[in-house]
C-alpha cells in the first residue's frame, strides 16, 4: 500500500516510506483499522495479521515513536508490550523482531 493514498499525518506517511525503505517494501503491511486516528497506523507481517505493531506520532517528541506491539488473542487479555519515545534505531530493531524481518538496514 502507497502511505500517500492514505488518510493520515504527512509525517506519518514520511515514516512509513522510510520504514519501506530500512525493513523492505514487501515485508509488512499497513492496517489502517483506526481511520479516525491520523498519527497512527498498524503494522504486521505480511503471514500473519494476528502479531501486529501499533505506531504512532501523538504525544511524542519530534523524532521519537509510540509502539504497541500485540501478540495473537489467548483467552482473556491479550498481551501487550508498550513503548514510549523510541528513536528511529530503536523503532526499526523492535519491529524487525516483532515482525520476524530477518533483513533489514538500519538508519
């Protein structure tokens, strides 16, 4: 998915080609399950939707990223782990692990 077409941040968007660009074009793909939010977006892998990342921009210093990482749904509460204020690093190294991109370039 082409991060123009969509309806969010032109920050976010900025982040999200160069996230292309560092973890590959082809290795994950966009959910944009919260439209209302414009400064954040779904990431998964391309296999498997169920292992997602939640990125946002609100409430973080200019450069620094919000990240939800989700694990598929066991019974009860699902398991989340949250981070706050992550440079762009440190955002591309947790992804590439969470999403089991195996290649990648760092900034």
């Amino acid at each position: 998915m082409n991060p123009w077409q969509l309806r969010k941040s032109p920050a976010l968007k900025r982040l999200l080609l160069r996230l292309q660009g560092l973890l590959g074009a082809e290795s994950f793909r966009l959910l944009d399950h919260w439209p209302e939010q414009p400064e954040a977006i779904g990431l998964c892998s391309p296999d498997d939707p169920a292992t997602f990342a939640f990125l946002y921009l609100y409430g973080q210093e200019p450069g620094r990223y919000g990240l939800h990482l989700e694990y598929p749904h066991t019974p009860g509460d699902p398991l989340v782990e949250v981070f706050e204020g992550l440079d762009l690093r440190q955002l591309v190294e947790t992804l590439a692990a969470h999403l089991d991109i195996a290649h990648f370039s760092l900034p």
